[in-house]
C-alpha cells in the first residue's frame, strides 16, 4: 500500500521502467535519510525523456511503525515525490505483510528486530525497539529483472547514475 492510500503493483505502475528501490524506516537516524537524500539527487540529474523511463519507489522495513500516515510525512518532509510503500495492516499473517515480507525475501532484505529490555512485544510499542537491516538501492531493469545492487553505504552516486541511464537505454 503506498503512503497516498492506494495499491501498488508493478504491472501498472512501473512495467517497462527502470525502477530505483530503496529499502529503509523513518525511524531510521543514520543511512536511510541519506539514501532518501541521494535518491533525489540522482532523480534531479535525469532529463524529462528519462524520468519517463524511470520509477522511484521506497519500500519501508518497518511497516509495524511506517503506516501510509507516518510514510506520507516522511514523503512530505523528505521532499520525496515517489511511492513510499508499506503494509496495509502489521498482524504478521495479514495478507499485505505476507507480500511485504514475500518482496523483501525476493530481493534478499535482511532485517533484524532488535527489542529493548527483553520485551517480546515490542513491535506493538514504537520505543521498545529498532530495525536493523542490510539491503542497498536496487535498479530493475524494464524486463523485471534486478540488475544492480548498491549497498547503502558504498553509493557511488555518478556511478548509479551511469547504472540507471544505462539500464533506460535497454
């Protein structure tokens, strides 16, 4: 579900596009603004013929926080203008958590819940706990198929870029 209340789905939204994925969680104080940060950049550099060839997307790892409200503030806040998605409910055998989960299975999202003071129902206390996860920003090429992968931390933005208008020529 994106932050703006409606589904996603890859078929309608972003088939036939290069499409930049980035893994993250508003609650996140380190890497993930900066990721947000040079997201837009690289989205400032295209030229209207490759801004039509592209789709941004951010897909939260915390979806027991990130709802479409607090998702659609980030958007706002961050001066992010793509889809922020997120699951629809956070009960673990929800139809909607099970994609989520499903897509960060798929491109290999590794998240860990670290819980404060032993609780073990954390995630139904927002303070109680922190996400961690390793993933990067990901490039889809047209086809469906992932073609590159930047860790979080080792961007390279000329790079990705070059990556991305690469991958808008195929």
């Amino acid at each position: 579900m994106s932050s703006d209340g409606t589904s996603w789905t890859y078929s309608e939204q972003a088939a036939n596009t290069t499409l930049a994925i980035a893994f993250l969680f508003t609650n996140c104080l380190d890497i993930c603004p900066i990721v947000t940060h040079n997201m837009k950049w690289v989205k400032s550099q295209l030229s209207e013929d490759e801004l039509n060839k592209t789709t941004f997307m951010t897909i939260t790892v915390d979806p027991w926080r990130d709802n479409m409200s607090v998702l659609h503030d980030w958007k706002t806040g961050t001066n992010s203008e793509w889809p922020h998605l997120t699951s629809l409910s956070n009960e673990s055998d929800s139809p909607s958590m099970n994609a989520l989960q499903n897509v960060w299975i798929n491109f290999g999202v590794g998240l860990t819940i670290e819980e404060y003071e032993n609780n073990s129902s954390a995630r139904h206390h927002p303070d109680d706990y922190t996400v961690n996860h390793e993933t990067g920003t990901i490039l889809v090429d047209r086809f469906g198929y992932q073609r590159v992968w930047w860790g979080d931390n080792d961007w390279v933005l000329d790079l990705f870029l070059e990556d991305l208008r690469y991958l808008n020529t195929l």
